[in-house]
C-alpha cells in the first residue's frame, strides 16, 4: 500500500497525497535560450512529462522564466545552487516550485527572506541532498557518506524551513549506488510525511541508466514509497520520460501507452520480428490508450499469446495472422504487418 505524504502543488500538479504519481526531466540547454528550452519541454511533454526542471545560474535565466512558462503551459521549477539572490528572482518571476539547500543559500536571514516570499506567493520548496551536499559536520559524526548522513543532512534542511513555519516541501534524497538510494529513501519515509521525489543521481548512458533506475526507483514504488520521479539519463531528456512512465506502466501506477508483448525469437522465428516490434513500437507511441499488443515470431506459442491481448500478431512463413481479443481477423504479408496491425489498432481508438 502507498504510503499517503502531504500533498504539495507544483503549479497546477499535485505531488503526493493521493495524487498520480508524476514524472519529471530536466533541460540541458541553457535556461536564457528560450526558444530551444521552450522547444525542448515542448518535447518532453509530449513525451508525459508532468513537471519540468531548469537550471538558474543567472538573472537572464531567470527573466526567461515567464515566458517559458507561457509558451509551454507546464509546471516549472528552478534549480538554484547557492545564490539567494537568483531563487528570490526565479520566485518573482513566476516558478512554479525552487529546488534548493536552504544550508547552502546563506545564513538564516537570506533563508528567511527567500521563504517569506514563497509563502506569500504560495511556491513550494524541493530540498534536494545527494553525496556532495552533506553537511560537513555530519560527514564527520557518521564517518563518512551513507544512510545516516545523508538522512540527517536532509532532516537539517527541513528543520530550517519548519523553523520558519514552512511546509510545502519535497524531498529528494539521491545516490548514485542503488542499494544506497533505496535505502535513504526506505529510512527518510519511516522520519517524514513530505512527498519524496525519487531518482538514482548520475546513473549513466540509455542501458545502464535505465537498468538502475527501474532497480532502485521501481523498488520503492513496489514498496508505496514515492510520488514523483525523476530518470536520470546522460543523453537525450526525451528518454528519461519513456523509462520513467515505462517504470511506472509495468507496475500498474500509470495507464497511458501501449503495452508491447514480444517473444525474445528463437530457430522457429520466420521473420524479421526485431524490425517489427520496432517500428511497431514507435508508430504506436503516439497512442495514449492503455492496451495491451502482442507481436509474437513463434508458430508454436505465438497464436496462444496473441490471443491473450487486447491486439496481436503471431508470424510463421512471412506472413502474420492479426488477431483482436482473442480472434483471428485476417492473414497478412510480413511487410504489411506493422501497417496493418497499426491501422487497426487506430481505428478501434477513433470509435
């Protein structure tokens, strides 16, 4: 059972409570570039993505904020590093929530000023900790970076903005080791009832970024800890959604996007199936339907499977035989089959 936080809203998102569990990415490109963050978010909300991250580093960043938001209609918030004068700035210029450390901000006054102003204009406060931002004096009292220092080091900074009668927090505790990630999050679940934002930091490439990710994010979920994620992908930001709303599909926590069953081939495989699954894969991205297709290159089991879904293809002899819950509708040429499959699973949608 998930464990039910505070709910906290980032623009027009609800994270925790009983809300949906969201996804979010973060740009790359240069925050001041607005036509290419513009485009970019464009990209991932397409994509599902719920909230969007970006980088503050300087005023012009956070002058685009306004805009941005205007042009892309979804929530925005700003990644501010040490500067309190940037996160009062990307306040007033209209973010939807800060990501911040108020330990690394400045001393009280300058967290209380920023504070204040995030009350008045309803902004809540993300309060992010990973390995290189955990208080020295604590580094020293549990010897070193793991569970406890990283815990405690996040239960400092909330206790800084609860001082100043503030909660409308988020929390994100991250590591680059699963087992590690997995863990702060277990503890810091059992000490506090703020959302949690989950994500494995710096986890890598497409293929080792997703497989840690899915381990450590999908765990947790699978636990009813979490209510938003975050993949952390070095590439493409577009692909930290697919593998976030994927991790979120396979356990039953999101219902937008075809589900896609295919053997793995073997010798009794008679056709191109990898190329199949392929382009079947991207043509069908573009359906937000939760149903479930089966495109299967087996004679033996392929038809029993195919039959299983709500859609299906089971190939034998360079031909495919289309199926729709359970019944055979027509035999069609390899070439034909992802064109055929596609336009009937379209149809059916645009009844």
């Amino acid at each position: 059972m998930r464990k039910v936080t505070r709910k906290v809203m980032v623009g027009n998102v609800a994270v925790g409570g009983n809300s949906p569990i969201t996804v979010q990415s973060m740009t790359t490109e240069k925050t001041s570039d607005i036509d290419k963050v513009v485009n970019q978010i464009l990209e991932l909300k397409k994509e599902g993505c719920d909230i969007s991250r970006s980088a503050i580093n300087s005023i012009e960043d956070a002058k685009a904020i306004p805009i941005i938001k205007e042009k892309t209609q979804i929530p925005f918030v700003a990644d501010i590093q040490f500067d309190y004068k940037l996160a009062i700035a990307a306040v007033e210029n209209g973010c939807d929530c800060l990501r911040i450390n108020p330990g690394n901000i400045g001393d009280k006054e300058k967290v209380k000023i920023l504070v204040n102003l995030c009350k008045e204009k309803n902004i809540p406060i993300r309060i992010g900790v990973n390995s290189g931002s955990i208080h020295k004096d604590l580094l020293e009292k549990y010897n070193g970076v793991n569970i406890d220092s990283l815990v405690y080091s996040a239960i400092e900074e909330i206790k800084v903005l609860e001082e100043m009668d503030f909660y409308d927090i988020i929390i994100s505790i991250k590591s680059s080791d699963v087992n590690m990630m997995i863990d702060v999050n277990r503890k810091i679940s059992e000490l506090v009832d703020y959302p949690l934002h989950l994500g494995v930091t710096e986890a890598g490439p497409l293929f080792q970024a997703t497989v840690k990710s899915s381990i450590g994010i999908g765990t947790l979920l699978k636990e009813g800890i979490g209510d938003t994620i975050r993949v952390s992908i070095t590439g493409n930001p577009v692909e930290e959604i697919r593998v976030g709303k994927e991790i979120l599909r396979v356990l039953n926590l999101r219902n937008d996007g075809v589900d896609i069953v295919s053997c793995p081939t073997c010798s009794r495989t008679t056709v191109n199936l990898d190329k199949i699954v392929n382009e079947a894969q991207e043509k069908l991205r573009e359906i937000n339907s939760n149903k479930k297709v089966a495109i299967m290159g087996c004679p033996v089991n392929g038809p029993g499977e195919a039959k299983e879904a709500d859609y299906g293809i089971a190939c034998a002899n360079g031909y495919g035989f289309l199926f729709k819950k359970g019944i055979t509708l027509k035999k069609v040429k390899e070439e034909d089959i992802v064109e055929e499959l596609v336009s009937l699973i379209k149809s059916e949608m645009d009844k």
